[in-house]
C-alpha cells in the first residue's frame, strides 16, 4: 500500500514508473511549501520527472468523483497507465492518498503504492 523513500529514490532511474504529484500547481511549482513561501532551509518544487495532476482534478464540482471514463481518460493523457508503477505523492500524505484510492480502487492499477513521506520527507 505504501512505497518508502528508499524505493522512491530508486524510481528515479526506472521507465516504467510514474511518480505523481497532486499538489496544487503553486506547490508543484515550488511557490509554496506546507500553505507558505519557503523558509529557512525548506525546499520547494517537485521531484525530478514528476507528473503533475491536481488531486482536485478527479472531482466534479458537487464534490463526487467523476465517471470512471473521465478519470481513465485524465490518467491516461498523461502517461499514468495500470502497467506502470504508480507512486502518488503530495506534502504529507493525505492528498496521495486520495489519489492512492482513485487509482487502485476506482480504477483497478494493480501498481499503484503511496508515497505518505511525500514532500515533507
């Protein structure tokens, strides 16, 4: 269910995995770090190679997911497909988590693991 910063680390070099940030674009952007600017030695910005899909995408305005159709279609359209590892992550790991059920339990990706570390690690 969860991937550890070690295995994360090591995707970086894989082909076959997607590492998935669903901040928002300030955060992915690197603008803000935890609802502020950066601080001190906090870093902002995504991790390298990262695919960025706000977690906010997967829901109609009314607040319920949307079909499984759209979801599928919004996945697939960048690149996020059942055959590839999935790693969504977010700051702290709610959001990943989220998007961890859409993927594995809407959707069926049978590789799909959160990364709860997230940005924050």
């Amino acid at each position: 269910m969860r991937v550890l910063l070690p295995e994360v680390q090591a995707s970086l070099n894989w082909t076959d995995c997607v590492l998935l940030d669903v901040r928002t674009s300030p955060e992915y952007r690197g603008e803000i770090f935890m609802m502020q600017p950066p601080e001190g030695t906090e870093r902002g910005g995504h991790i390298p190679g990262a695919v960025h899909l706000e977690h906010t995408l997967m829901l109609n305005e009314d607040g319920t997911f949307k079909s499984v159709e759209e979801l599928h279609a919004l996945y697939t359209s960048q690149g996020i497909t059942p055959d590839k590892e999935v790693f969504p992550y977010c700051a702290i790991g709610g959001r990943s988590a989220y998007t961890w059920f859409v993927l594995k339990y809407l959707l069926g990706y049978p590789h799909v693991r959160n990364y709860d570390g997230s940005w924050n690690e």
